[in-house]
C-alpha cells in the first residue's frame, strides 16, 4: 500500500483523457497532473529535446513525491520511456504507446490494425513497431490525421461535419467495396493519440460496430492499474482520491481548455503555476 | 537599381503564398527565402524567442546578401519588425501585418472587419491594433480559426466539408437574418494568416461576393514592389528572375510540402540545408 498520488505529465491537455480513465478506473487513487503548456507541442521537437523536457517534467513530479509516473502524451512515450527508467529507477513508469498497442494485437482477429495518430507519432513509428514486437504477422496502417487535434481542441466532436472529416481519413480503408473488404478492411483502430478518445463516438459512427476501437487512455488506465496491484501500491482505501493539477503557463487557460478533456470543469484553486 | 535578391523568411512554408504573390507581382526580382521549418511553429513560443529566431533567420539572408527583408509570417511580423529593423539599419523590412491592416481599411466602406488568423495571431492582437492605427472607429472582429493551417496543409482547400468548416466558423457573424444583416454584417475579411490564402476561394463561396476579401499575401507583395521602387531598388529588367530556398529541416520534404503553397512544383535541387 501506498499513499503518495499516482503522477502523469503531457506536453498539454490532452493527457487528461488518460487522467480521466484513470479517475475511473482508479477512483480511490490521489492523482497529480502536470501540464507543460508552455512548451507544447512536444511533436515538432527533436527526441533530444523530447527527452530532457519528459525528464524535467518527470522530475518536478518525483520532487512533489509520487508513486509511479505515467506518460500521458504520445510523442514522450515513444522516445523517453526508457531514459525515464534510468532517470527514475525507483519508480514504475509507464507510456501509452504500449498498452495501447497490447490492447490492439488482444482485440484484432484479422491482424489488420490501424493506428490513428499525428503525423510526427506516425513517422515516429512507435505504435507499429510496437504492434509487430507483439504480432509480427499485423498489416499495420499508419494514418496521420492532422485535423483531429484542432478538432478535439475545437470542442467539435460529433455531427455530421465532423463526421465527413474523419470519413475523409478512414474512407479509403473502410469504405471499400464489399468483396475487398472482406480481404483487406482493418478489424481494429487504435486512437494513438491522447486528443482522439475526444472523437471516438464519431469515429465509431462512422466504421460502424464491427470494427474495435482501442482506446490508449483506457488501456493505459487498465495497465496503471494492474502494475499498481502486483507490486501492492494501491491507496488505502479512501472515499474518493483528489486531482491536482500543475502547469507551466496560464492557469486559467489550462482550467477552461483541459475541462473538455477531463470531462469535468477543473477549478482554477487546483491549480498551480510550476516552472521546469 | 540592385541585383540581389529580396529575402523572405518564415518559420515554415506558409510564406511561400506571400512568394508566390511576389513572383506574379514582380517577376523579375531574384528571391531567397528561409523556412526555419525545424523551430515550427513560432505561434507558441515567448516574443523573446520569436525575436530571437526571426533576427537569426533574416541575419542568414543577409549574409547571403539580400536588398529587402520580408517577414513572410504573421507571428513574427507582429512582434519582430521593430528589433529587425533596428539589427539591420540598412535594409528596408516589410511584414505581412502592416499592408493586410491598410488594405482592409481601404477596401472597407462600413468599417466591420473581421481578421481571421490563428489563435495566437488573434490574441497577440497586432492586426486589430494596426487596424485601428489607420481607421479608430473601425470595428474589428478577431475570429481564430484553429482548423485553416491544417484544412490547408492537409491540401483540402475546397468542396462541401471544407466550405462546411469555414461556414461553422463565420456563419455567426455572416448569416444573420437580412435585417440584422444591414446593421452588423461585416464587409471586408483579411487573411491574417499565409496559410489562408490556399481557402480563399472557398471563403468566396461562403461569404458571397458582397465581402472584400483582403489577401495580406499579395498587399505584401505589393507593398514590397512601391517600396523597391520608391527606393530605386528594382532589379534591372531581366528575362525571370530566380527562386531559391533555405531550410532549416529535411530538404524533400520542404519541396513537397511547399509545393501547394507555391503554387509551382520546388525542385530540390533549389533547396538548401542551413543551420541557424
């Protein structure tokens, strides 16, 4: 048993769809976010530079005192889990990336996964790579989605415009005719990216039922909660845990922009300014 | 009369409209541009950086040898002209703010403006100010539209699901009942953004050909010309004149990427790796 929070950290809101899961999946557990609003986004930076910010970000948590950290942004997950592990080596840390791609190759009976992601977590290569580690035989797509990020951040997440859009990516995997598509249409899509569980009723609209669609916030919630109970870290228990938040730029801004993510109104008290 | 070229830069290859307007608009100059596509986007970063990065993506042109500076980008014109013009006394700098601002103050008749740009544009609040530099009883609209930069790098700069995104956008302000309309309409929109150039014909179909569309693209371009030419800085005539570019980031895909805003296919072969 411990009682020290669960941290996460994301170059900005989007992980708090990962926070989300986690509150949950984990209601019990104290949870401390942080934002690093001011840099964001980590995507367009060199994994140099995506290593020493996940580093400092990590650090700020571990000084607050927390009992496992949790990578709660694609683009870190892909290049910093492992400098994160040396850097940290009491402390279990854990990434979206492979939960989400464990989930895929679990739910997948054909093999053929999509990934949808950003372009930079595309070319990254993270997510299939990691898909083929467990899989070697999936045809894994790689489909960057830019307009999904300014979608979610826009708050536009159903209706038929939005919709179209997201018909606009999928379409020439999904929407091929019957007899290809029993040879080649995908089973499973991965939302590779934080921002996307935002969309994923839309997206479901628009696949339909017979397609899974793996959630790397939840996944990454249910593998938080299975590393914390085989290496007895779990809260004692308590009424409900509580959720506190850093950033490294406007407070007020992170409150109104992350409520879309979290899926509740954050309130600016819990809040607090950090620079790294 | 000079031969050099004029220089142009950017963080990326959304001035490459202000280019394009510049080759239609002055045919026979030599240009260089720089696209700091590594350090993209500038829209999140501190004014001190922004400055910092504009004055060393101008200083490498310089010391290539150019005879005029363009910011071709909104984020940097709205913070970096001044330092710019003060770290290279002799050579005249023109940003893309100033000339979409005068334009639009031209072409208005009722004074309701509406500027669309990104989100920091917007907020940084430079088109606005320098709207009402020229026209104080101007009413300004700032309006960001997040989902213009990836709309146009995505390549979907027409058809329904495009003219449904920017309608969502401006409707409020445009498809007011008639009555309303006559009252609080806006009769001119600027362009504040270099991407944004790539919708304008699909912003045509949405607002109606009752609206002034200012293209702070080719006001630029025009701009550049009146200033050559007031200071007797033309290039003696020559059949064409030459393009040639900078990078900051991977060559191939600067010419691929840049091609649509071009307007022209970029042969590598004209692309050069720098660091700055």
């Amino acid at each position: 048993m411990n009682s020290l929070p669960i941290g996460l950290f994301d170059s900005g809101v989007g992980g708090l769809t990962v926070l989300k899961a986690l509150r949950q999946t984990l209601p019990c557990e104290d949870v401390l976010y942080l934002g690093d609003t001011a840099r964001l986004p980590y995507g367009t930076k060199s994994p140099d530079t995506i290593i020493r910010y996940a580093v400092q970000a990590a650090g700020k948590l571990v000084e607050r005192g927390v009992k496992m950290l949790v990578i709660a942004c694609n683009t870190a997950s892909s290049v910093a889990i492992e400098p994160l592990q040396r850097a940290f080596p009491d402390i279990p840390v854990v990434g979206v990336v492979k939960p989400g791609a464990t989930a895929s190759c679990r739910a997948s009976e054909t093999g053929r996964i999509v990934v949808l992601a950003t372009e930079s977590t595309i070319r990254g290569n993270a997510y299939q790579r990691a898909i083929h580690d467990l899989r070697p035989e999936a045809q894994v797509t790689g489909l960057p989605c830019p307009l999904f990020v300014p979608l979610a951040e826009e708050g536009w997440t159903g209706g038929e415009l939005v919709e179209g859009i997201i018909a606009r990516y999928l379409d020439p995997l999904f929407a091929s005719p019957l007899d290809a598509a029993a040879a080649n249409r995908p089973d499973t899509v991965v939302l590779g990216c934080t921002h996307f569980p935002l969309l994923a009723s839309a997206i479901r609209n628009v696949v339909g039922n017979g397609v899974h669609i793996v959630d790397s916030a939840e996944t990454t919630a249910m593998e938080v909660k299975t590393m914390l109970t085989e290496q007895g870290l779990l809260q004692p228990e308590q009424q409900c845990g509580s959720t506190r938040f850093l950033t490294t730029d406007d407070v007020s801004r992170f409150a109104r922009t992350g409520s879309a993510f979290l899926g509740l109104a954050i309130d600016v008290e819990t809040v607090e300014l950090v620079d790294l």
